[in-house]
C-alpha cells in the first residue's frame, strides 16, 4: 500500500499495526524503489540553481571588494 502513495498512518490502521515500530519491520524495501528514489533525487538536484546565493559576511552584493575583518 505505501508504494502506490498511501500514507504510512493510513496503511497502518488499514492494516491493525498499533505502533511505527511494528509497521516499520514489515516495510520492505526493494531494488526498485531504491532505484526510483535516486531517479527521484536526481531528477530534484537537476532543477536546483547552479550558483550560489551566499555573499561573505561584510561582502556588499555589488562589490568586488574583500570584506574587511
């Protein structure tokens, strides 16, 4: 039931587990959904911006000059 997207606390009642725990040890995980959750990763990391965003500390976002410490 999770491997079509049911949500773990759904298939845990639908299923009579009482605690995570319990549910957790019966939650097998297979070649293939490891394989789709690194296509998924990548898939992520491939829309994220190439640059960064952070300046120094003391940097002004317009200027080529080193901070001054």
């Amino acid at each position: 039931m999770v491997r079509p997207g049911i949500l773990d606390g759904v298939v845990m009642t639908l299923s009579g587990h009482k605690t995570p725990s319990i549910f957790d040890r019966y939650k097998i995980v297979s070649e293939a959904d490891l394989e789709r959750a690194a296509e998924r990763l990548q898939s992520h990391l491939a829309g994220q911006p190439t640059q960064s965003k952070i300046a120094p500390i003391g940097a002004h976002p317009n200027s080529d000059q080193e901070p001054k410490i």
